[in-house]
C-alpha cells in the first residue's frame, strides 16, 4: 500500500496545472487571464514551500519517518511552480522584454524579493539528489536550511504586493510562524 503513497502525492501535486488547464480550456481565466495565472502559480508556489516545511513537523508529531520521503518531492514542486509563477510574469506580462523587467525587479521590493526567493531555490533544486547529499555531507543541511529564508521572502512578497496583511497573507503568515516555532523549539530541547 505505502508503495503508491509516492506517485499519489506526485499526482495530487499536480493538482495546480489540472485546475489551470480546465480554466483555460473552458474560458473561467476572468477579466484579466494573465494576472490569473500569475497569481495562481505564485500562492501554489508558497503553499509547496509551506508543504514542503510542514513534513519535519508532522514526523515529530506522528513518530513517522514516511513524511520525510515526500519533503524532495514537494520541494521540487515548490522550485518547479515558483519557475512557471516566474515565467509566466516574464512572458506573458513583459514578454520577454528584460529591460523594464529588471527595472521592475530593482525598483518594486515586492519582485525584488519574490525574485530573491526563486534564485535561493535554484541551489536547493540543483543539490535536492541523494548523490549530491553524499557529495556535500553536513553542508547539504545548511545550504538546505535557506528554505527557511525563502518560506519568510515568499510570506513577505506576498504582504507587500497585497498592500495589506489582511487575510490570505496573514494566514500565510501564521503558517509560517507556526512551521518555523517548531524548528526552534526541537533545537532548543535537542530532539531534532
Ligand atoms: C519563491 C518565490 C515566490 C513566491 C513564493 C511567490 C508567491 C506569490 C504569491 C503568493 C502571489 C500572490 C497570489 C495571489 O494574489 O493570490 C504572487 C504574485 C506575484 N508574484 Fe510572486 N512569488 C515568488 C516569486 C516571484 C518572482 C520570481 C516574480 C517575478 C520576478 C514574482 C512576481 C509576482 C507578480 C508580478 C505577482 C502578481 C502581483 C499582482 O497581482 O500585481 N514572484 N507571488
């Protein structure tokens, strides 16, 4: 049974782009069909890296190892959504054009540091094999604890192009401080 636990949760995480297709194929995209699809890729690229932060968590809380096995999965789903959350701002907003886009990622905070966050997840992406974990031994773990930095440049760059704290960011938010009080109080008491 627990064999199909793996494809089933690749499945569900696939969840993002079944939505997006049936939306688009059936015209449900709204007024403004790019913004849509900005948006979408953006809050499913944080509810992976939440995801992906909550599986240390409920192994403690379950006593089980199983959690651990999806934590690669759903943070490479977290790197592939924030690419097309990314991709689809710089082609389908800007298309292509890279001059008022780097304008806009030096001048607005809010891509300044949503861009932040995508290219911090490119060496978790790169080094997220078993091979590269033997080639960098205890390194592996602190390069890998920049997901902590990233899940708070995600929460922020959300609060700051929503202008207000109320309510999807704050929710994101409290996540957040929840998954990341876990990780201190397990370092404070040694039982992580
Ligand atoms: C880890 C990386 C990132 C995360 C977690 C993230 C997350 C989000 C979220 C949650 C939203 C709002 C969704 C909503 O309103 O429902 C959003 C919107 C947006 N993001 Fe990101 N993002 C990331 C990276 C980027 C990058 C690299 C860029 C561009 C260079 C970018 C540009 C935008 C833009 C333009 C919007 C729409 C703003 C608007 O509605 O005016 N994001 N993102």
């Amino acid at each position: 049974m627990k064999n199909y636990f793996k494809p089933a949760v690749f499945f569900f995480s696939l969840w993002p782009i079944y939505i997006i297709t049936y939306q688009l194929f059936y015209n449900q995209l709204g007024p403004e069909p790019v913004d849509r699809i900005i948006n979408h890729f953006g809050e499913w690229t944080l509810i992976f890296i939440l995801l992906t932060l909550s599986m240390t968590p409920l192994k403690k809380i379950t006593s089980s190892l199983e959690w651990i096995k999806f934590r690669r999965m759903l943070g490479l789903f977290a790197f592939f959504y924030a690419s097309i959350h990314m991709l689809s701002y710089v082609g389908l907003d800007y298309r292509f054009d890279f001059e008022p886009l780097i304008d806009d990622v030096l001048k607005k905070k809010f891509i300044f540091i949503g861009f932040s966050a995508w290219l911090l997840l490119i060496p978790l992406a790169i080094t997220s094999s078993d091979k590269m974990v033997r080639i960098l031994k205890k390194n592996w773990k602190k390069l890998h604890r920049l997901i902590y930095l990233i899940s708070i440049f995600g929460v922020l760059h959300f609060i700051w192009l929503s202008k207000t704290i109320f309510f999807k960011p704050l929710i994101f938010l409290i996540i957040l401080i929840v998954l990341l009080l876990f990780r201190i109080n397990f370092r404070k008491f040694n039982l992580s």
